[in-house]
C-alpha cells in the first residue's frame, strides 16, 4: 500500500484527505493464516509539520480467523485508529537526530526529499497484527469441540458428554437410573 504525499509536501502546513483500498496477501500469525475476506481500506488525513507529515488514519477490514475453541473460520471485521509520521530524511540534519527519533516510537516511518509515495504495507500489516484478538472467537459463548470425539459442540451435543461424568457423580448416575 503506498500513500501519495507528492501534494502535501509542497508547502507546510498544507492537509490532505485520502482514502486507499488494497486487497492484502494473507498474514501469517502465531503458525496461523490470517485471511482478508475485504480489502484493507484506510481513510486518513495528511498534515505537512515541515520536517514531517503526520498520518491520521483509520483502518478497516474484514478477516478470516479460525475460532480457538471450536476451530471453525469466521469473519471478524477490524477497526483500527492510527497516527504515523513520515519524516523527511533530508530535512533531518544530523545523524544522531535520526537515531534519537528513532526510539521515541515505532510508528515512524523516513521517506526522502523526491519521493512522492511512501510504501506503508508494512506499518499496516503490522497494525492489523498487534489488534489481532488474543484468543479468536467465533462468538463469546462458543462451547468449541468434545475434547474426547472432536464433536462441535456448537453444532450439537455429542454422546460422550455422559461418560465425562465425576466419578463421584458415577454413583448417583446408576442410582437414578433405577
Ligand atoms: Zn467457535
Ligand atoms: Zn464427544
């Protein structure tokens, strides 16, 4: 995905509104595939500060995760608010000021006096990754599969459910089926 800033470079203090839609390769997320059932779409709002242009944007998309509990994909649309800065190399004179910006945060990406687009597939898929849910559910109350048969559970139950049965309970069982 690559951001126009041909425009908003000419003159500080000068803004710009854009909207960018991209259909993503798929993401690979703790072993897992992360799929795009929409395209990335990012609307943002450019601002030239001088020695950098400031992003305010935000993302949306769908995706298709796996459910960890009951392992079946589902579609799970993602919004995401973000601020990126874009500074311009050449308007930053001194090395250590690039090193020292550096570690201030990670949103910052360097682009150089004659470029007119910045690559920001990175930024973004990194953005998606870090507002991935920690553990994907297809809905909050998803019973996921029978540990002993592999039955989903959401789709019904399953025989086993009796056997699991405390042994404690096994007593009980047998006297109330009397
Ligand atoms: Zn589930
Ligand atoms: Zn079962």
């Amino acid at each position: 995905m690559r951001l126009y800033i041909g425009e908003v470079k000419k003159e500080v203090g000068r803004t710009l509104q854009d909207t960018v839609s991209e259909i993503f390769h798929p993401l690979m997320w703790e072993g897992e595939k992360v799929l795009f059932a929409q395209p990335v779409k990012v609307e943002m709002t450019l601002t030239n500060c001088g020695s950098e242009i400031l992003v305010l944007g935000r993302l949306s998309t769908v995706l298709l995760l796996s459910c960890s509990r009951c392992l079946e994909p589902f579609l799970h649309p993602l919004k995401v608010e973000f601020r990126l800065e874009l500074r311009n190399v050449d308007r930053l004179h001194r090395p250590s000021d690039v090193e020292a910006e550096a570690e201030e945060t990670d949103e910052i990406r360097y682009f150089c006096e004659n470029d007119t687009y910045i690559d920001v597939t990175q930024d973004i898929e990194e953005l998606i990754l870090v507002n991935l849910p920690m553990k994907p559910l297809c809905r909050p109350d998803c019973l996921g599969i029978c540990p002993r048969c592999g039955t989903n559970l959401d789709q019904g139950k399953c025989s086993c459910e009796e056997d699991n049965l405390d042994p404690r309970l096994a007593v009980l069982k047998t006297w109330k089926a009397l």
